[in-house]
C-alpha cells in the first residue's frame, strides 16, 4: 500500500529537476512512497533528465509527459497528478524546489495518522536566488504583515490564520488524498493555485506547522509565478489583486463565514495595494485601514504607516530611490 503520492510538476526545469527527484528518493520512511511528476511539454532537456530517472526506478516514479503544455490552456496540472494519486497522502513539490532534510516524510505523516482530524501539515523552508542558498532566510513568515501569525514553536492553524500567516511553502505541503476532489471551479480561477489548495484543504479540519527547515524554495526562478507577478505593469497587478479580493469572497461564502473575520483582515490588505496601484491616495484615508497597520509591530510599522497616511510621499520617495539604482 502507497502511503504517500509525491505530486511535483516540472515545465522547463532543466538546471533543478534532478536534485528535486535526488530529494524525493532520499526519504527515508517504514512506508511506501510513489512519485507523481507531471512534465508539461518542456522545451528544454527536462524530459531527458526525468525519462533517465524514470528508467532507473520504473517501480517508483511514474510521469506523464504532455507533448503540449497543459499551463498555459488554462489546465491546472496539479489536480491530475492528484486524480491519479495511489496513496493515502499527497505530498507537493514543483520541479524548481527540493526537499533536504530525509525525514520530512516520516515526520508529517507520524503526526497526521496520529490526529485525524488535520487536513494539512506544513514547515519551513530556507530561500534560494540565483544558486545562493540563504541559511539565514526562512519563508514562514514571508511579509512583516504576516509576522503575528509565525510560531517558533509547532502549532496548528484553521484556515482564516492560516491566510494571516501568508505564504506558504508548497513543497512543504502534505494533506490527505481526496481533499482536492471536491474542489469548485471558481477555487480553481485564484490567481495563487497553490494558496487555494490550503485554504481549501485546511477548511476541512485544520492545519498543523513544523517550525523545521526540511526544503528549499528557489525564488526568482524564470517563469515562475511570483517571478511573472514582479515583472507585470500597474494594469495587470490591478487584475491579480482583483482576482485575489473575488477569491477571498467566494472563499469565505464557501465556508459559510467561519473564517470571516480574518478573511476581512486580509481583504483590507489587498484593498491598501489596490488603492496604491490605482493611486486612488483619498481612499486610503479611511479609518478601515487602521486594521491594516495593526498587522505590524515595531519599527516594521514604518513603512505602511507611511504608505497609508502618506501615500504621495511614499510613491516620490519610491520612485527617487528607483531613479537612484538606475
């Protein structure tokens, strides 16, 4: 019996791919493991490199290679390694990040098959640019809004903290198989498809942090999401942040407001960039945005206090200094 299907989509993934695989076959586990990889009709060597471990390890890794790419109509990959996933849980990790530590595994599946009721387990990953790994910068938390909501310790989270917590690893990501299978068509249409599942799947019990750093998340990579969404004029960031405010609705009617008033916490964030972006400075005026800048403490309160009660100011400052560095 699979225990856990790893579900990892790779695209163009050439100068990552086999040390994302090298970490998967590194587990070390008293369960067995299969290996889901999704090659979505790369133009590079990617499929070269994935057939050739493929070859090696017929009994464990399995791969669908697309002679066209899936992403870019619309389809989202990751629900059909999940639709043909075997074990009892799914394990997340795109061809671009790996794994380092060889009992993650082991460690996120002794404590869900302990408590039944978690839907979704998690930890902590160290950050990646350009070959460098930085030791010293772990994703949990990304953004100083999301500081309040980080543990040092292991916790858990219900769905609306886990919002305030921000993003998320996905190669850290291990929820039960089936958890995705009820998932709605507008879910699917977030801009950030990997924050939908979260959410989605910690809505069905709860969520449950290690504070371990057991992955690496390359960030910067060519063609990734966050990577496009850096490089987008102000008229497509309107768009993302749009899409963002409808899935925060259709998300909290969803669950029938349980998590409502985080989910209004972090709308009133989206709603500060929104303005910003549009330049629409008298809006930000308005005493709902107080709650935006109780997301911060400290010297860390700066910036968004100035970036809401000065909003001219700010973006001349911004500009003067981008002027600066060019």
């Amino acid at each position: 019996m699979v225990m856990v299907s790893i579900n990892c989509i790779t695209y163009n993934h050439e100068s990552y791919i086999a040390k994302a695989i090298e970490g998967f076959l590194m587990q070390e586990t008293n369960f067995e493991v299969e290996i889901l990889i999704h090659e979505d009709a790369s133009t590079d060597r990617t499929a070269d490199i994935v057939r050739s471990y493929e070859t090696k390890y017929p009994d464990k890794i399995r791969v669908i290679y697309q002679t066209e790419n899936q992403y870019s109509k619309g389809v989202f990959v990751n629900l059909l390694n999940d639709e043909r996933a075997r074990g009892k849980y799914i394990a997340l990790c795109d061809g671009d990040d790996y794994w380092t530590d060889p009992k993650k595994l082991q460690k996120q599946v002794d404590y869900m098959e302990s408590h039944p009721e978690c839907t979704l387990c998690f930890h902590d990953s160290n950050v990646e640019t350009d070959g460098i790994l930085h030791t010293d910068w772990r994703v949990v938390p990304w953004m100083p809004e999301n500081r309040k909501y980080a543990s040092l310790q292991p916790r858990t989270y219900h769905a609306g903290e886990l919002q305030l917590l921000g993003f998320i690893p996905t190669m850290s990501m291990l929820y039960r198989n089936g958890s995705t299978s009820t998932i709605t068509d507008w879910l699917s249409e977030t801009p950030a498809f990997d924050g939908a599942i979260k959410l989605h799947v910690a809505s069905q019990g709860y969520a449950y942090y290690i504070p371990e750093v057991m992955s690496v998340y390359r960030y910067g990579v060519a063609g990734s999401v966050t990577t496009i969404w850096n490089e987008t004029d102000r008229a497509r960031g309107i768009e993302r942040i749009e899409a963002f405010l409808q899935f925060l609705d259709e998300f909290d009617a969803y669950t029938g407001k349980r998590f409502h008033q985080e989910m209004e916490v972090s709308r009133i964030s989206f709603e500060v960039g929104l303005h910003r972006l549009r330049r629409d400075y008298d809006a930000l005026k308005s005493p709902r945005y107080d709650r935006y800048l109780e997301r911060f403490v400290g010297r860390e309160r700066i910036r968004p206090y100035m970036m809401v009660r000065h909003p001219i100011l700010t973006e001349w400052l911004i500009r003067a200094r981008e002027l600066t560095i060019n």
